[in-house]
C-alpha cells in the first residue's frame, strides 16, 4: 500500500475512534482529491469500521477514488453522549437564582412604595389646586374634606364631579388602587376641612402626611397663598 493510502487508513482510524469519520472523510476527500471523492482504501475501511452507522454508497472512479454520498448520519459521541445537568448543579442554580432574589426583591418593593406615595403627594398638591382654581373661577367658597384613619384615607372636593365619572362626586380613596397609601396624619388647625374663599385664599394653613412604608411625603399648605407643595 502506497505511503498516502496508508496514511488515509491512519487518520480514518484515529477519526473513527473519535466518532467523528464522516465529517473527516469530507475534510480529507475536498483536501487530497476532491468535496466528493476519497482514496478507496480510505472507503473501505470506512465502511468496515463504521458498518451500521450510516449510509455509504458510491462508484469507483478510475484505480484509486470512489464517490462518497451519504445520507445524514448519527454520530454518537462520547463528549456528547452527557446531556442534562447533575443534581448538585441544579441546587447551585437555584441558590444563585435564590441570592439574587433575595438582593433585588427588597430594593423593587423600596421602590414601588417610593413611587406610591410620590404619587398620592402630587395627586394631593393637583387636587388642591383644582379647588382652589374653581373657587376663584367662580368667585365662591370650595371646601375640601379628609378621612383619616381608622375610618380610611381619602378626601373629597365637595361640590365637583369626578373628571373620569362625571355622574360622581369627587372623591380620592388613596387606600385603593393605584396609591395603596395612607395618611399618616392631617394638620389643619384642628379640623377636617380645608375651605378656599371667593379668591383663592384657604382660612388657615396646614400639613397633610402620606406613608407607604417607610417613606413620608408632607403636603404643606401655604395661608397666604393657598399654594400647596409637598417633600
């Protein structure tokens, strides 16, 4: 046997034991001959080694090369034969998944309640603007009452209507959706009302505290001004 057939044997015999012999037939065919023809000492101990694996069929062409063709064959390796994770595996994954949770669950819940109750205090400080633009609109006194807890956390602009249900009157339950606040407490002097007069102005000035968990956010209320803005 002549030096490059016996090489060819040698390197089908190294590729076979690797489970690789089809995709080395095709590299070594399109580098010493062609894509589509081999050594046919190189087929024949292909198709002795590899009996049952696959399909090879092919005509001699010429003394020395035969046409490969080939259907797509299964190559089982050992390398590939581990599929799926170890037990120990899947408990790592999991405390991994288990550490990071417990790291980004409380800063989410810390921030939904940042965004609550930063958006019951703007709905307040809108609210009180509202009231006091229709008491100067029309030239009249706008109250505006709270409910504190225990009874609830809500506050009502007496003698409007909802703008998003006209058929209502107007009132904020900030205990319910989307807020999920309430007030921690409402400093009015005293009382539960806040009255504008005829000119915008409120009778006396005043703080309303809104919590969601740890976070406090006061609406202040300026007499003079009747302007309410909240930290």
């Amino acid at each position: 046997m002549s030096g490059p057939r016996k090489r060819a044997c040698r390197y089908s015999a190294r590729l076979a034991e690797k489970g690789d012999w089809l995709r080395g037939a095709t590299r070594y065919g399109a580098k010493r001959h062609s894509a589509a023809t081999v050594p046919v000492p190189f087929v024949r101990h292909l198709a002795s080694s590899q009996r049952g694996t696959g399909t090879i069929a092919g005509d001699l062409v010429g003394g020395d090369t035969a046409v490969v063709a080939t259907e797509p064959v299964p190559i089982c390796d050992r390398r590939a034969a581990r599929c799926g994770v170890t037990a120990v595996e899947l408990v790592v994954v999991i405390l991994i998944l288990a550490i990071v949770a417990a790291a980004a669950v409380p800063r989410y819940v810390d921030n939904l309640m940042r965004v609550r109750v930063d958006a019951a205090a703007r709905r307040i400080v809108a609210d009180l603007a509202a009231a006091q633009a229709h008491a100067k609109a029309t030239s009249s006194s706008q109250t505006v009452t709270f409910v504190v807890p225990p009874q609830g956390s809500r506050y009502e602009i007496v003698g409007m209507k909802d703008p998003d249900r006209p058929g209502e009157a107007y009132v904020v339950n900030l205990a319910a959706s989307p807020y999920h606040v309430a007030f921690s407490s409402v400093n009015l002097g005293g009382v539960m009302t806040l009255v504008y007069n005829g000119y915008g102005v409120p009778g006396r000035s005043g703080t309303i505290v809104v919590q969601a968990g740890k976070f406090v956010r006061t609406v202040t209320i300026d007499s003079s001004t009747g302007m309410a803005s909240f930290q």
